[in-house]
C-alpha cells in the first residue's frame, strides 16, 4: 500500500488528520521536526516517521519518495511559509508525486493578514505546478477555545482579543480532520478548493451564550485591550514575526469578522457539521468521564 505523507504531523491538525486516514485504512508516513514528536504520531496511527526541517529539500526529497500523495501543512505562522510551500511543491513535482492537498486557510484573500496572504501565494503555486491538487480552507477551530476552557467554566468570562461583536465562523477540528480524510482516500475531488466552515458567523456574544447554555451557566464575552493581548503573547514568547501576525489577524477580526458557510463541509462530511453546542457537551463528556 502507498504511502499517505502529512507534513506538520505532530500538530493538533496533523494528528487529528492522521486519525482520520488511519481510521480509513490508509498508510500514513508522518514528517515531524523534533525526535520527542515520534512517539505521539505513532500513537495516533503513523506507520512511518521521519524527522526533518520542511526546508532542508533533501530531507523533504527522502520523506517524499514512494508516497502516493502528500497532505501539505506548513509550520505556523512562519515568516518564510510561501517560500517552504513552493518548495515543498517542487520537490513534490521532482520525485512525482501523484497528489498534493494542502492545508490552507479560509479566505486566504485577505491581504491584511500576512499569514493569510502567504497562504494564497502558496496557493497560485500549487495552480501552476502541475501536480494533481486539491485545497482545503478551514475556518478557526472551535478547539482554540479550549486554551480558555478553565476560565469559561470556572469564572463565566469568555476573553477574546477583539470586539464581542465581532462574528467569526468556526468548526470542529474533528470534522477538518474527516473531510481531510475523504479527500485523500477518494477520487473526484482533484483542482477543487473547499471551504471547511462548521458554523454561521457568530458574535462573540453569541459564542458565550451558546457556551452557557450548554454548560448551564452564565458566560460573558469580554474584549482584552489589545496591549494587555500584545503583552500576553510576548510573555508566552512569541517572537516579533509572530505577536505581529497574531495582532492584524485581531485586527481583521474586530473590523470584518471571519465569516463562512457550513454548506461544503457538509456535502464532504454527508451530514450536517458539528454545532459549538455539540462540541460543548462532548468536551464537558470528556472532562467528566
């Protein structure tokens, strides 16, 4: 059996994606950048690991090599993504690659965004390399409210680091990871783009109410001001490129939102997406269980 490569594999999408082809019986050959990631790849179903910077060409010629298709995650707001995207896509095309998906983001458009913008330039590459290719653009994971999840239980205060008006679609990771998982394994799906959107744009406000509601407690959504946001992610030790990036996407945020449809995502997944509901309860499950 061909192997399937996922670059970036040791991530929280990367794992979730390798799940997801695991559980659809394909092979998966993980590319990770440390040694100490091995064991978690293997854990969620990598047969075969390969530890390499994504942009040393020759480590990424090795990992390559023999594999049926590549699902492409590049490392996270890195100041260099276009350039390891289009070199991730030239050795794709040297050592023939039959199909090369990557993982994008939804509306890489939008110029002011940095991180967005390199996206689409990786995206324009992928159209003119001549490789066989499918991209997926999903919106922000309801996981991301996780790293708040002891605060939204304990004290109620959902923290956000632009205005509680703002309205930003979201989706299950889990349902990325299975959409993901369809296209790779399954043909028809070659020079599509696919917008991977779980919700509605929703305000923030909105966002604590459904919180509370499935939690059965009052939550409110409260804006951080944006120093005491720069502050935060300095002392979490972002570098300038980073706390840079992450600022105009906050930016973006509180002036245009981020707003999708459910509507593709639920063709891929032959049912309606995960509501923040459901993703709400089966976390308060998890926790309990």
């Amino acid at each position: 059996m061909s192997e399937i490569v996922v670059t970036g594999a040791a991530g929280k999408t990367g794992l979730a994606v390798i799940r997801a082809l695991a559980g659809r019986g394909a092979a998966v050959r993980a590319l990770v950048r440390r040694g100490r990631q091995q064991e978690r790849v293997e854990e969620a179903g990598a047969v075969d690991v390969h530890i390499a910077d994504q942009a040393d060409s020759g480590a990424l010629e090795t990992v390559f090599r023999g594999a049926s298709s590549v699902y492409y995650i590049c490392p996270n707001l890195r100041s260099n993504e276009s350039k390891l995207g289009r070199l991730a896509l030239e050795v794709a095309r040297e050592v023939g690659i039959g199909r090369f998906v990557y993982h994008s983001v939804l509306h890489p458009q939008a110029e002011k965004m940095p991180h967005h913008w390199q996206k689409l330039r990786v995206e324009e590459a992928l159209f003119e390399s001549g490789l066989e290719w499918t991209v997926l653009q999903p919106t922000a994971y309801m996981q991301n409210l996780l790293s708040m999840w002891s605060e939204i239980v304990g004290e109620g205060i959902l923290r956000v680091p632009y205005p509680v008006t703002s309205r930003i679609s979201l989706v299950a990771l889990e349902d990325v990871a299975r959409a993901a998982g369809r296209v790779m394994t399954e043909s028809g799906h070659a020079a599509a783009t696919y917008e991977l959107v779980g919700t509605g744009p929703l305000a923030q406000t909105e966002v604590a109410r459904l919180l509370g509601d499935a939690l059965g407690r009052q939550v409110q959504a409260v804006e951080t001001p944006a120093q005491e946001t720069r502050d935060a992610l300095e002392e979490a030790g972002l570098d300038r490129f980073r706390v840079a990036t992450l600022m105009k996407m906050f930016d973006y945020y509180g002036a245009f939102g981020l707003e999708g449809n459910p509507n593709v995502l639920a063709w891929l997944l032959g049912r309606a997406p995960t509501t923040l509901a459901e993703f709400v309860h089966q976390r308060v499950g998890d926790v309990d269980a």
